[in-house]
C-alpha cells in the first residue's frame, strides 16, 4: 500500500469508555499516516465517545439509534 493511499478505520463501539484509551494509542503507533477514524457509537451510556475524542481529536462520529 503506498502512503498515499487513504485508509478508513471503522471502530464499532457500545460502552467501551475504559478499551478505547488503548485503541486509539495503538492506531497511533501506525508507520501509515494517511488515515481517518470513524467511531459507530451504539448509543453507549458511558463516555465512550469524549475519551475518544480527548485522545483522537479529528474523529467521526455515527451515533447509531
């Protein structure tokens, strides 16, 4: 894969507030940079999405109903 080559990384996700820290550091750590992160939020009732996005600042979000 060429580092020009744009990557989409899907993370479901359901109350996952104390995983997700690790995660993202692991995608962090990549040597490929060209990358964005999608987070499917289903509807966790802990605060999943605001640690992720302390730690990963340009994440998206799909809350899933």
């Amino acid at each position: 894969m060429s580092e020009t080559s744009r990557v989409s990384v899907i993370i479901p996700a359901y109350n996952s507030e104390q995983h997700i820290g690790r995660l993202l550091e692991s995608l962090a750590k990549q040597t490929h940079r060209n990358f964005e992160v999608i987070l499917v939020d289903d509807c966790s009732t802990d605060n999943t999405y605001e640690v992720a996005k302390i730690l990963w600042k340009k994440i998206k979000l799909i809350i899933e109903p």
